[in-house]
C-alpha cells in the first residue's frame, strides 16, 4: 500500500488537432484519474475525421514519446429534411481502388433508406458497397447490407438498406475498375 500511495503522476495531454481541448495537465495517483477533453466539432465537414491526444509523463524527457495514445473519431453525417421528403443527393467522383465513405443522419420513423448510384463517364466499373448503423436494439443483419455491381457510362444501382431510426447510416463504396 505505502508503494501505492507513494505514486502520483503528472500528465501533460496534446492533442493533435485543433478541434479537441485538452486541459494543460492532470495528475494521476495508483487509483487512476479522469481527464475531460472538449470536442469543437462545429466547423468540421460532414464525414469521418481521426486524430490522436498524446498524453506525456512531464517528468520522462520528451524522447520517451508519449505514455498514453489516445484515439479520437467524430462522425459528422449530412442532414436530411422533411420539405423534400428526406432526400439526400451527393456527388462524387470515385476514382479506382478509392474507398467513399458516406455518413447520413437517419430521421425518426425511417426503417429504410433507397440508396441509388449512378455511374456518369469511364468505362464498366465494378463497385463493392456495404451499408449499415450502429445500434442497441437491431441484429446485425437486420440493420446492414453488402453488395457487388457493375456500371456503365449512364447506368444506375438501386437498392433498399434497412436503417434504425435516429442513428447514422454509413454508406461505403469501393470501385475496382
């Protein structure tokens, strides 16, 4: 016990990216201690965004790296309204072996989404799709789907992807040309 509560450290966390705040430092003793990082996620993009907060031991010099890595993901999906009957239209070329992923916000009372793609120029191309939602209630296959289809200049995909209502969908897809 006297080894134990003996410990006590001091962290200094630097985050990556300005769009998360993390305090100058914190101490930390054997028991553990929480620290609360602020998230401005209001000038971001809609998608996925990834960084990191390096958390240093300011008593280990600074070559040592950090001790502590700590992963940080946002998912900022697009909006739907109901004055256009939620629908969503984006555009994006999708050059080959380039993976696109999609994030939209799923509006109470849907069950699910019409995903259509349309392919404009290039020759046949082979796209790989997978869609799905987190949730707490739904089984897995009930709230995702995979699938393989080929378009030409001016074809379109269509299909039906089941979505639980007042999460995010994410719509993957991955052309192989």
């Amino acid at each position: 016990n006297a080894t134990q509560a003996a410990f006590l450290r001091t962290y200094r966390p630097e985050p990556e990216a300005d769009w998360v705040q993390a305090p100058d430092m914190f101490y930390s003793s054997a028991h553990g201690q929480s620290f609360k990082l602020r998230l401005n996620c209001e000038d971001l993009e809609p998608g996925l965004h990834n960084t990191r907060v390096m958390i240093y031991d300011v008593d280990q010099p600074r070559e040592f790296g950090p001790e502590v890595v700590l992963p940080v993901t946002v998912i900022i999906p697009d909006h739907t309204v109901a004055s256009n009957e939620h629908r969503h239209q984006h555009l994006f070329e999708l050059k080959p072996g380039q993976l696109k992923r999609n994030f939209l916000e799923v509006p109470y009372g849907a069950t699910q989404a019409k995903i259509r793609v349309t392919q404009f120029g290039g020759p046949r191309n082979e796209i790989r799709s997978g869609a799905g939602s987190v949730s707490g209630f739904l089984y897995a296959g009930d709230r995702q789907s995979r699938g393989r289809f080929f378009l030409e200049d001016g074809e379109t995909y269509e299909t039906m992807v089941p979505v639980e209502a007042g999460t995010v969908l994410e719509y993957t897809m991955a052309s192989r040309w």
